[in-house]
C-alpha cells in the first residue's frame, strides 16, 4: 500500500508535465519558437565545441568581402573572415550572457518578490522603494550606464543586464503572492506551526513556478537584444570576441557593397528574439490551467 500511495505523487506530477508539453506541442508559436531557438542552440554548441567550419578569428584579406558561396554559407567580411562562424560564434556569446544575466534576475527577482509578497511591512517598502527608482529609468540607458562604469568583460555586461531585469521579476512574482499568501491552505499550513520560510519554499514557490518560467523566456530575448545594442554602441565585450551588435556596428559602411556582413547577424538577432518570444507564447498557454483539457 505505502508503495502506491508513494508513486501517486510522482504520477501525477508526470501526468501534467505531458499535458503541458502536449500542449506545447500543439502550440503553433510554441513549435515554430521551439525549432528556432533549438536551430541556434546547434549553432552555440557548434561554436562552442569548436565544429566551425571556419576559425572566427582568423583574417585572409585575399578573400576579404567575397559575397555567400558553397565555401562561405554568408559570405565573408572585410577583414575576409568567415561570416557564418563569426556569427555562429557571436549568438554563443550572446547567449551565454543572457543566460547569465536571466538566471542572475530571476534568483534576484524571484525571492525579493516572494520575500516582499509574503512578509509586507518594511521588507516590501523597501524592496518595492529600490523596485520604483530602477524603474524610473529606460532599461537601455540603465544598462549602458552601468556597462559604461563597469569593466569590459562578458560577465560584467551580464551583470549590467540583470540588474535592469530583476525589478520585472519581483513585479511578476510580488503580485501573486499576495493572493497566494491569503489562500486556505497557506493559512492552515501557518496555523500547524510551520515557519514562513518552509511555506514559502513548500506552498508559495511551486505556485508561482510556470509564471516564472515563461517569464525568463521574455527576459532572454530582451537580453539577447540589450547585449545586442551595448556592443553595437561600444560596450559589449571587447575585440576580438565575436558579436552580433559589433558586427552590424562594423558593416554599417559596407552596407551597400556587402550587404551581407549586416544582413546576416541582424537576421539572427530578429529571429533569435521572436523564437524566443514565440516559445514563451507556446509555454504561457501550455502552463495555463484553463487550456487543459481544452486540445
């Protein structure tokens, strides 16, 4: 008996991780999302295991601004490197800060939140006091202030990205908390004597989970785009690290006799960001409990 009833648990929590994902799955945007983003996933790991098929890096100014061929899939630039690896190369970089600077915002974010929702009195005037002063500045002049103080290195730009993203997450998680913290079962789990810190991690968090969730993969492309503006302004990570926002910086004046050298990072940073925006679509239906049931 102690064997079944132990296995329910884990039963039903898999049976709603395949709803979800059918959902997602049946998702239009979901999908398209999830090939995009899966298709630059190959290219960060290809970058990142070395499978280029050329070396970044290299310079061969005898095959400078030679146009997309079998031998260069987008060309090469002016300096005659291969454009596909740099850009292959530049969406690795690019991700790796987002994912960093996300995954900074969230731990951030979420636990200020959680922390000011289910506490109130001094701790949400102060956190919601800091929340309103960063709000008060345009995300992209907040981070190219701080870029700007800040050593030139990809993790002080990703740090320079979180913190302009951590007031959105306890916005987002703040909100429902203060539903959660008034419901039935979180009132009797404080009148059973359990400490505020074990309801939060135990009733509070898990409740809150799938509003996280879709809500990184929004962030991720507004990094993804805020690391794309600070290294076409200067201030992303310095030469030679490849980048998508120094390389359309760079080809700004070969734009009319290599249209190639901007077309093809400014391709991939639009359908980086709307893949990830599309997924973000597809798993904020499939994690909405009024859509179960429903396809």
């Amino acid at each position: 008996m102690s064997d079944i009833t132990g296995s329910a648990p884990a039963a039903l929590a898999q049976g709603r991780a395949g709803e979800r994902l059918r959902l997602l799955l049946h998702s239009r945007s979901g999908m398209a999302g999830l090939v995009v983003v899966g298709l630059l996933a190959v290219l960060c790991l290809a970058a990142a295991f070395g499978l280029l098929p050329y070396d970044p890096l290299a310079q061969t100014p005898a095959l400078r601004l030679r146009p997309p061929s079998a031998a260069h899939w987008f060309g090469t630039d002016q300096f005659g490197r291969d454009v596909f690896s740099r850009v292959a190369a530049g969406v690795a970089n690019s991700a790796l800060i987002a994912l960093v600077a996300v995954a900074f915002a969230t731990i951030v974010g979420t636990l200020s939140g959680v922390v000011a929702g289910f506490y109130r009195g001094a701790p949400d005037a102060v956190v919601s006091g800091v929340t309103n002063v960063l709000f008060a500045f345009p995300p992209l002049l907040l981070a190219l202030s701080l870029a700007s103080v800040l050593d030139r290195s990809w993790f002080t730009i990703a740090v320079a990205i979180a913190i302009v993203y951590v007031p959105i997450f306890i916005r987002v998680t703040r909100g429902p908390v203060l539903s959660l913290r008034e419901i039935d079962y979180v009132k009797a789990a404080t009148s059973t004597g359990q400490s505020r810190a074990a309801i939060m991690f135990r009733h509070v968090l898990p409740n809150i989970t799938s509003i996280v969730i879709v809500q990184v993969t929004l962030s991720l492309s507004w990094a993804v785009l805020t690391e794309a503006s600070l290294s076409f302004l200067g201030l992303g990570a310095p030469p030679p690290a490849p980048s998508l926002g120094s390389m359309i910086y760079e080809a700004r004046t070969l734009v009319y006799i290599a249209p190639w050298t901007m077309a093809a990072p400014g391709i991939v940073i639009v359908l980086f960001v709307v893949g990830l925006n599309l997924l973000g679509d597809g798993l904020r239906d499939s994690l909405d409990p009024r859509n179960r049931g429903t396809k």
